[in-house]
C-alpha cells in the first residue's frame, strides 16, 4: 500500500468529493447525473468506505478500476483485505459490520471480489489533490497530525478508524491542520456536512435512508 497518492487537478474540468458511499450504486449515480458529471473530463474522489451495508457493494468496489475515480482507503475496505488474507477473527469483524454480502454472491462474483479486495489493499491513506483555488487532502477518518506533510509516515489504524479530532470538536476543540486549504473526511456519520476548522465531514448515512453528500472542490 502505498501511504499518499498526488494529483494534478488542472488535468480535470471538474473535480467533486463524495462521502461514504457503503454499496448505494444507484443512489451515487443519481448524483452523478443530477450535476452532469462527465466521465471523460470530469474526476470524482471518494473518501473511502465504498463497500457494506448497501445492497450493491460489488459494483462500488469496481469503480477502482474506472479512470475517472479515485479513492482512499477506509476501514470498511480495510476489514475487508484483512478478512481476505484468512484472519477468522478478521473475517468474523467484517461479516459483523456489513460484510455479509460477501458470503451472498455466487462463485463467479466471488472470483470478482476477490480480485477487487486484493486491489483494494493498494489504495492510498491520504490523497492530496492540487486545485485551482489550493491545496485539498483527503483521507477517510482523519489525519492524525495538526501539520500536514506529503509523505509523512502515518499508521493506517489512525487513518482510517480514529474519531478522536471529530470529538474534540464536538467539545468545542477546533483547531486547523496546517499545510493544506482543506481536508475532507468520511467514516463518522453526521445528519448534514459538517465543518470544523478547515476540516470538512461529508458522510451524511446515506446507507441508513439519508442524502449521499457530493462536493464540487473544482
């Protein structure tokens, strides 16, 4: 896995960042369509948690394969590669947290989720994207540092599982990470986007019946 992955926003038109998707295919699309996303000239980044709960966690997980998308890791993929490499405890903690839909698909589909989790190991933990307007790192739960650095070693558990920065803030505790505009993070559900600083939480549970969050960064 490789811990960072840069991109260039200027090669793109529009650039927008979608909260914790969890399987909802039909309604990420839906999206899609309602702001005219173009494939060809457009990129969507994800803050990770593509897969679980929803009834469509195959064809989220595929989007990696799709030039248009790009995604950081979250701890539902985590659990995910982590079931895969034969933990039962592993394998147990994902089935308990929506991973059941694995065990559902026939054989041919399960070859495809197989291929798919293996490539889900490689996704990065931190995507710093260049935009017009500046500098926008996303990671799925947090960066677990007050100054951000391209490449500085962060441990994956941090990444992708603390709730830590969000309940400080709920405490009152907002405090900007320096080295980037923005960040965007997933992972904990809130009922609309929320702010803290220069820290943005875009997952609005739209799994659980509620609006899927898509933000236009570019």
């Amino acid at each position: 896995m490789h811990q960072y992955l840069k991109i260039d926003g200027s090669r793109y038109r529009r650039i927008f960042i979608v909260g914790d998707i969890h399987g909802c295919y039909n309604r990420l699309w839906a999206e899609l369509e309602e702001v005219g996303f173009d494939t060809e000239t457009d990129l969507l980044v994800s803050v990770g948690d593509l897969i679980d709960r929803g009834a469509q966690s195959l064809e989220c997980l595929d989007l990696i394969n799709a030039p248009w998308f790009r995604c950081v890791l979250g701890n539902h993929e985590s659990m995910a590669v982590q079931a895969l490499a034969g933990s039962l405890h592993a394998q147990r903690n994902w089935f308990a947290n929506g991973g059941d839909w694995y065990w559902q698909l026939d054989p041919e589909q399960r070859l495809l989720a197989d291929s798919l989790i293996r490539k889900a190991a490689a996704l990065p933990l931190v995507i710093e994207l260049a935009t017009e307007t500046g500098l926008i790192v996303i990671c799925h739960a947090d960066y677990p540092s007050d100054q951000y650095q391209f490449g500085k070693p962060l441990a994956e558990y941090d990444v992708v599982w603390s709730r830590q920065r969000y309940a400080r803030a709920c405490e009152g505790e907002h405090r900007e990470i320096t080295g980037a505009s923005a960040f965007y993070f997933g992972h904990t559900p809130v009922m609309k986007r929320a702010q803290s600083a220069n820290q943005h939480y875009i997952d609005t549970g739209a799994v659980f019946g509620h609006r899927l969050t898509l933000v236009q960064v570019q």
